[in-house]
C-alpha cells in the first residue's frame, strides 16, 4: 500500500503532539520522585531514621530523576528530527 510522504503541516502537528506527550512524561516522573519522598519522610520518621540519611535517600531519587528525565528529553530530540527530516 503507498503511503503518501508527510506534509509539512502533519510534520509540525506530529512535533507537538510528541512534545506534549513527552511533557506528560516528564510530569509522570516528577509525580513519582514526589510520591516516593513522601514514602521516604513517612519511613524515617517511623523507624527513627536521621536526616542525613533522609537527605541521601532525596538526593539519590533526585539523581534518578534527573536520569529519566534526561532520557526522555533526548529521546524528544531524537524523533524530532526524524519527524522535521524530509
């Protein structure tokens, strides 16, 4: 079956609505890091746990965070310029 190429409108309307799924990545992960913060003051305050290593825990799941989330920005780049390519 021939598939027409896409018009450089459908190439624009593609680009942002993948920009705007890719934003509700970005948001998933941030709701994750927030749920999981939340687990980890309510355990440390449970179990006696000292600041230091609440702090730990933040900036490990802050690092883990910043990870996917890079990912997922060069993942946006990646297929925008497979989406703009002609």
């Amino acid at each position: 079956v021939p598939v027409p190429s896409l018009s450089e409108e459908r190439r624009v309307e593609l680009t942002k609505f993948m920009h705007k799924l890719i934003e509700e990545g970005r948001i998933a992960v941030r709701n994750v890091r927030r749920d999981a913060l939340h687990q980890v003051h309510d355990y440390g305050k449970q179990e006696n746990i000292s600041e230091d290593e609440i702090k730990g825990r933040e900036t490990d799941l802050q690092d883990i965070t910043d990870e996917h989330i890079k990912e997922l920005n060069s993942q946006q780049e990646k297929k925008e310029q497979e989406i703009l390519e002609v």
